[in-house]
C-alpha cells in the first residue's frame, strides 16, 4: 500500500497568512493526487485533483503542486472560512489512500 | 443537484451485520462509479472500496484491512450503492460516507460526498 504523510498535522495560523501543507507519498504517485477540505460535522470536499487541477468553484486562493512523491496544497491568503482539515489523497493504486490529514485552526 | 444520502447505520453488536444503502439523484447514476469512505471518532479518512460503473465492468476493489467482511454493490435500477459489512468489530466505529467519482476521470478524485451515516458496534 502507499503511505501518505502529512505535515504539519496541525497548524495554527492568522487570516491573510499564506499557508503551505506537505503531503508525502511512499512511492511514486505520478500527480494522481487530489486534496480535500473537511469542516467539523461536515464531509470532505474535493479541492484540487490531479496534484494542481483546481475543482470548480474552488477559490484560486488555493494551489496544489508536486509530483512524484512530495506535494504541496497552497493557501494563498487564509479567509476565515478555510479553518478546517485539509486531506491528501494518492489515486494511483489500490488502496486509495489517504494522509493522516492537517487541521488549521484560527491562531 | 446532485444528493447522495446514506442509511442504515446505527447501533450493532459486535460480530452482527449490517447494510448500509446510497441513494443517489440528481445525475445519471450508472454513470459513475461509488465509493465508500470511513471516518472513525476523531481520525482520519479511511477509503474501504468502490464499485466501477457496468461499462466499466461493474467490478470492485476493497481495502484490505476489509476485504472478506465487507463487500460493495449497486443497483442501477434505483440508483443505489450498498455496502454490506458482516462480522462486526468495535473498530469498525465510526462515520460512513457514500462518495462518487467519473468511471473514466477517477483520476478527479471523489467529486461528491453523502453526509455520512454513524455506525456505531459496541455491545
């Protein structure tokens, strides 16, 4: 299976501050790799697939990059209603794996 | 719009079974392929499997830390997933979410969620 790390897990940070999480995968996973927000009491939500592809209707506040194994999500300039966790998904092989996930809570 | 709602989830005892069901609408469902996804107390995401649409095969793929108690299925009929779960575990607590995502685009990651539904085993 392929194991995705996140980093940091946990991050506390102010509105208008640019915010960088790191997702590293145990193997190469090509750019088959997406990220989601999820709100407390809420299901994810897809914001960026294939490691920089930007869903619709996502802000372009957000940005993903990366390749290979080490990616990076991207919050350009926190709004408030970005405090949440922000997870990693690798869709290369089965298991579809997720990262550990990154809360961002409101410093 | 499209709406996927779980159901069925509740209260069970350890090594009893369960079904939960996914009704979608809202989008041609024999178009895509279901996934279910878990989210125990407090953790993180945890995928257990999907159901390829019947162009695609309409096979399955399981996560192994699953594979033989759980198993996925579909009716295209009605537009629902199931996912029966046999042999209960108290680790098997947690939120279970319905998702979707493109049979040929799978690579967009799962593009809709469900709301979840709580399964709780505990004697």
């Amino acid at each position: 299976d392929i194991q995705l790390t996140q980093s940091p897990s946990f991050l506390s940070a102010s509105v208008g501050d640019r915010v960088t999480i790191t997702c590293r995968a145990s193997q190469d996973v090509s750019n088959y790799l997406a990220w989601y927000q999820q709100k407390p009491g809420k299901a994810p939500k897809v914001l960026i697939y294939s490691a920089s592809t930007l869903q619709s209707g996502v802000p372009s506040r957000f940005s993903g990059s990366g390749s290979g194994t080490q990616f990076t999500l991207t919050i350009s300039s926190l709004q408030p209603e970005d405090f949440a966790t922000y997870h990693c998904q690798q869709l290369k092989s089965y298991p579809l794996t997720f990262g550990g996930g990154t809360k961002v809570e409101i410093k | 719009e499209v709406h996927l709602v779980e159901s069925g989830g509740g209260l069970v005892q350890p090594g009893r079974s369960l079904r939960l069901s996914c009704s979608a609408s809202g989008f041609n469902f024999g178009d895509y392929a279901m996934s279910w996804v878990r989210q125990a107390p407090g953790k993180g995401l945890e995928w257990l499997g999907f159901i390829r649409s019947k162009a695609f095969g309409g096979t399955t793929e399981n996560a192994a830390s699953v594979k033989g108690r759980f198993s996925i299925s579909r009716d295209d009929s009605k537009s629902i997933a199931y996912l029966q779960m046999n042999s209960l575990e108290t680790e098997d607590t947690a939120v279970y979410y319905c998702t979707r995502s493109e049979s040929a685009s799978w690579y967009k990651g799962l593009d809709s969620w469900g709301q979840g539904t709580l399964v709780t085993v505990s004697s």
